[in-house]
C-alpha cells in the first residue's frame, strides 16, 4: 500500500476513532475485520474505484493507442452469443485495449458495478434503477433440435413439444421473454431427459440425439450457424424482451466507455 507499518498504525488508529470501533481484531491468534468493517468493505471499494476512475477520465480515446481494460458482466448466453462478437472486432481496432467478462447473475445486478464492472449487459429485467441503459437488442425464446431429428421437419406444436424429450439448463431460458401463463406451462411441463448447467453445452447435447433444447433465439441460431442444427419457433406465441446495456454515472461522459458501447451498438445491429 505505500504506507511504513508506524505509518500504517497511525492510520487504523485514526480509522477506529473516527469509526469507534476496533475495525481489525485478534481472534484466535487471528486478525479478522469487525462486523463494521465487512460492512463498510464494499463501500470503501466503490470509493476507491470511483477514485480511480476520475483519475482516468478520458474526454478523447483513440483506440489505435490506449492502453486500458474494459470489464463487462454478462450472463453466459449472452457472452457466447454477443460478446463473442464483439470482443475480437474491439482487440483489432484498439490492439492495446484487453477484456475481462464477468460472470453475472440475477442476483448480482446491484453490486456488479462494486465488483469492477464498466458495463453490464443483461435483460432489462435485471436492470439497475436509476442508471443509464441503452437498448440493444429484442430477445424471445426458441427451440433447437438436430438437422437430422426424426420427429420434426420446420415447426414444432405444443403436443409435440410435450411429447419430445428435452434438455434443459438448470434455471429457466435466459435471456427470455417474461413468459406468460400459457407458454411457462408448457415450459414446466416438458419432459427433460438431460440437465446441464452450461448453455455451452446445448449444441453438442442435441446434436445426433432426439432431444430438444429450448433458449435464447439468438443463441440457439448462433449454434446453428456453426453445427448442422436447426432453429424452430417456440410452440406458443411470447412477447419480446429488451436486453439492455447499462453503466455507472461516473462513465456517462467517459470517451473510452462511448467508444466501447458504439462497438457493441454495432454488433447488435443485425439482430434488431
């Protein structure tokens, strides 16, 4: 940290009086924090990210020659299906520039900017009040099955799909619609033969199999694009949902995060 041990001493000793607490305890033989400093430890993150971030505003970027990391949070489907896209087209543009993805959850919405991310990308579900968002593309879900399967040709109707037997990702598909009464009974109501905890693994599951693996319209064609697969529309009827783009306040005017989001602007195009 830069600081000697004294100095470092007379720092925690001005943190506990300001705190009136001990902060840093011996349990044990051990030094552990106090319950207020877990508390306060997200906090004090979020300044210093916050800190050094203003120290690397940019008012103008010129990707042939910077040197910074962007960090995205996405979740799975749409890191195959968007940020595979648009990662190796910003590498060439900005050969300086490098990418980290996190991985992101339903319930990491809140704290994914506290855990270093410049940039979400997510259903508008999950989107974070009271942030910029732009909108990047529409999704719906759909189904995938091998070129060769038996049992379809290029449709698929719900006694069909009930009849089928399914592979299935451990949580409902996602990105997706809100689906509503009818169509997230029939999804309920498949019978699923295999569970997988990747949306990676869809293609290589259904291909030479019966199986039918229901997810995201976009990914399922990007599968299909680069494996002798199919894409069928999903047997009932759902309304499309927006999957946004979102960002901290303090990036609003960040040359570097505008360049970043033009590029993945960009790479949604062809999916409006």
């Amino acid at each position: 940290m830069g600081l000697s041990q004294p100095a470092m001493s007379v720092a925690l000793r001005k943190l506990r009086d300001q705190f009136g607490d001990e902060l840093v305890a011996d349990v044990g033989g051990e030094r552990r924090l106090t319950p207020l400093a877990q508390a306060l430890r997200p906090r004090v993150r979020r300044l210093l990210r916050d800190v050094g971030d203003t120290f690397r505003l940019q008012i103008d970027f010129d990707p042939a020659v910077a040197v910074r990391t962007f960090t995205i949070a996405a979740p799975e489907q749409l890191e195959i299906m968007l940020l595979g896209r648009v990662i190796p087209d910003l590498l060439r543009a900005a050969p300086g520039v490098s990418v980290t993805v996190l991985p992101f959850t339903r319930s990491s919405s809140a704290n994914a900017f506290e855990t270093g991310a410049d940039m979400l990308v997510i259903p508008q579900r999950f989107a974070v009040e009271g942030l910029q968002s732009r909108v990047l593309m529409t999704e719906r879900p759909s189904c995938m099955v091998w070129d060769d399967h038996p049992g379809f040709g290029d449709e698929i109707t719900p006694e069909h799909y009930l009849e089928a037997r399914h592979v299935a990702v451990f949580e409902r598909p996602g990105p997706n619609a809100q689906l509503d009464g009818p169509s997230r009974d029939l999804l309920d109501a498949r019978k699923i033969a295999v569970r997988t905890s990747l949306h990676g693994a869809l293609p290589n599951l259904v291909l030479g199999t019966d199986l039918v693996a229901t997810a995201s319209s976009w990914l399922l064609q990007h599968f299909a694009s680069m494996m002798p697969l199919k894409v069928l529309s999903f047997p009932i009827a759902t309304s499309p949902e927006p999957i946004i783009a979102q960002w901290p306040p303090h990036l609003d005017h960040d040359a570097a995060h505008a360049w970043l989001l033009e590029q993945v602007v960009r790479a949604t195009c062809e999916f409006l």
